[in-house]
C-alpha cells in the first residue's frame, strides 16, 4: 500500500534531495525497512542498532507520535502521511 | 485568600472551568484550569518560582546580595515570570530570546527589567537553549537555572499543579497538556499517576516548522534532559500534533464561553476535543486541560479577529507555544 513518507532536510541528502517518498508497507517497522534498503545512506539515523528508533527522531502518523502508538508496530494504511521529524525543543518555555 | 504580604504568594491555586459545552462527545466532560490567573500571567510563575527558590535553598542565589546575574533560555512565559520573581527579590536577569516571538512577550519582559539577548528566530527554542548553553559556560559567575534540565521544574507541578487538580478534579481519566520544556506533563502526570494509575496523559505539541531545517545532523537534535531523567516516554500515553489552523480555530472557539486564552490553549483544547472524539461509545471520561496564558500577549497577532488564512501564515512565523 503506498504511503507518504515526509523527510527532513537534514535526511534529504540521503534520497536524491527529495522531501517526500512513496513507499509500502503495512507497520512503521515495514516502511522504514524499505526506506533504509533502498536508501543505504539512511541505515543507523532512522532505527539505531538496537533494532530500536533512533533517540533524537520522532515518527508520526497523521500527527501522532508512533512511540506512543506501538512504535515500529504501529499500522499504516493507504493514503497515510508519515513524518520524520529530529527531536526539537517545543518552545512553551 | 484576599490580602497578601506579597505577590508571589498570589501563585498557583488556579481556578478550572467547565468547557464541556466544546466537547463533541456527550459523555465526555472537559474542564481547563486557568494559568492565566498567575500574577505574570502564565503557568510559568509556578516554575520560575520554584526555580529560584530552589537555588536560594541550594545557596546558588542570596536573597539581598547585590551583582547576582542569572540566564535562561525562554521563548517568553519562563522569561517573563522570572523577571518579575527576580525583580521583586534583586537578582539581575538575561533571556535569551528568539526574535520571533510576539511583542507582547518582548515588552513584557522589559516592563520587569530583564535584559533581552537575541538568538536566531529560524532556530526556535533550540537555538535559544543553544546560546543561553554557550553563555553560561563562558560566564560561570552567572546562575543558570536552565529549565529544560532542573528537577525543580516538574517538582513545582508534581507539588502544586498536580495536586490542585486533583482536588478539584478527583474523577480526572485524561490530562492533557501543551508539551515544551516538558515540566508540566512529568510533573502532573507523575502526580496524577501515582494516585491512578489508569488515568492517560497526552503531550500536545505545535508542528516544528521550519525550524528543524537548520539541523546540520539529527544528533542536534534536543530532548530535555529532564524528560530523559525522569522517564517521560513511561509518563506520556499520547503525544500528538496540532497545527496552527486548528489551535487559532479552537482559541476563538473558547471565546464562545467567555475564555479570553493563548493560542497554546486552543491548540491544547483541540487536543482534548480529539482526546474526547476517541473515547469508545458507551464510556464516560472527564478531560483536565491546561490553558497555559490569556490572551493578551497575542492580540498583536491578530488571532480572534483577522482573517483566519493570513493568521495562520503568521503564526506559522511566531513561536505561539
């Protein structure tokens, strides 16, 4: 199924400069494996070595944060929008 | 409590409305507590209160002694509630501030004396917290009380805030605040867990914009070292994303019950509206939201009354959380 996948700028390098890919994939976990395989420069800054999302990356779909879905499990479905997005400060301070 | 020896005693004790008459579901009840009814006007008094008197108890900081400078990264509520703290108690403060934040917040912390150094807009808090880093390693005769970092932080919220919704709100299942330095949510949601374990915390965040495009790697990335320290990924049950368009949406919407809020209150309220859209039919739930400020410090922006489009370009340009 294809599914959106939004990049930051500081990963774009590592997809031709592009900002968004379509992939598939049926979990978090499935997509991300595809972006990775097909994108080797991305391997060890999307999921770190530990088979565990890298610290200082947030994935969302549709605006939530998949860490606190079911993480790498978190389903994906047609017409989903995913994000990567580097960990920031949010700013109510 | 209406005479008080002095202003700082006027902190916390917030009153929480009922705004249920905005919930989509029937069943749900949402109620938000009003931080706007600190005396420097935001959740943030309770914070820079709790920070500086933990330093003074630490002996950091001297009440009385003169030449004592402190520096914090803020984008505008920390920095104004502790220069009203550190005017009233003599201690000279420097904000490092973003250049784009609203001028209400700007003036607001020249109205208390603080001394302003500007850090990049296109950078965000990040880059706040960056320079206010660098500044007090170059400069170790300054107090950094660095909020992102200090355990007073969350304790003013597990001590105070958390307890007064309780209180007030012992039959709470949801708690649903605006997600920053992060102190609130560890400091309620730690609180609120502990008397019911089943009671959801949900993180509500604005989308980070342009500004991660200025990260050269992903390790410049920032999490607050307090919300690694005290197990925030344990405390938090949700943490979600709520656009501009729909936070200004939801700030008007509040007007309707007489709630003059912050934009980082409609976008919490949206939050809870869709906290309260996903409880199962059949299921009862009562919502505790934070409505962080008023919403004086943005009617620059134009937020109840412009155009709505050419608000949320704007907005997109402020930091509004």
């Amino acid at each position: 199924m294809p599914v959106a996948v939004r990049l930051p700028t500081v990963l774009r390098p590592h997809v031709g400069g592009r900002a968004v890919v379509e992939l598939s994939g049926s979990t978090i976990g499935e997509v991300l494996n595809e972006l990775v395989g097909a994108n080797p420069g991305l391997a060890g800054q999307v999921i770190a070595e530990d088979g565990e999302l890298n610290k200082f990356v947030n994935i969302y779909v549709n605006d939530d944060d998949v860490r606190y879905l079911q993480k790498l499990d978190t389903p994906v479905k047609d017409g989903d929008e995913v994000s990567i997005l580097p960990a920031v400060a949010g700013g109510a301070g | 409590m209406a005479r008080v020896q002095s202003v700082l005693e006027l902190i916390g004790n917030t009153p929480m409305v009922d705004v249920s008459a905005l919930s989509p579901n029937p069943n749900v009840k949402i109620y938000t507590k009003l931080e706007g009814r600190n005396p420097a006007g935001s959740v943030k008094d309770r914070v820079a209160l709790s920070l500086v008197e933990q330093a003074e108890a630490d002996g950091i900081l001297t009440p009385g002694k003169p030449g004592q400078i402190l520096i914090e990264p803020s984008s505008g509520n920390t920095g104004i509630a502790l220069a009203m703290v550190c005017r009233l108690k003599g201690y000279h403060l420097k904000v490092v501030l973003p250049t784009n934040v609203s001028i209400e917040r700007r003036q607001l912390l020249e109205v208390f004396g603080a001394e302003i150094i500007e850090s990049p807009g296109s950078e965000g808090s990040n880059g706040a917290v960056r320079m206010a880093r660098q500044l007090a390693s170059e400069h170790p005769e300054w107090t950094f009380l660095y909020q992102y970092a200090n355990p007073a932080n969350p304790k003013a919220h597990y001590e105070h805030t958390g307890p007064e919704i309780f209180r007030d709100c012992p039959e709470i299942t949801h708690f649903v605040a605006g997600l920053g330095t992060s102190g609130t949510l560890l400091g309620v949601g730690r609180y609120l867990k502990e008397q019911d374990p089943a009671i959801q915390v949900w993180a509500i965040e604005p989308p980070t914009g342009e500004m991660v495009d200025g990260l050269r790697n992903l390790d410049d990335g920032y999490i607050p070292p307090i919300f690694a320290e005290l197990g925030g990924a344990e405390i938090l049950d949700r943490k979600t994303v709520v656009r501009p368009k729909e936070s200004i949406e939801w700030t008007r919407k509040m007007t309707d019950l007489g709630l003059f809020v912050g934009i980082s209150s409609g976008a919490i309220m949206a939050g809870a509206v869709r906290c309260a859209s996903q409880i199962p039919e059949g299921e009862t739930a009562t919502i505790v939201t934070i409505a962080c400020d008023d919403g004086w410090k943005y009617l620059s922006t134009g937020a109840w009354t412009d155009d709505i489009d050419t608000v949320v370009e704007r907005a997109k340009k402020v930091i509004y959380f």
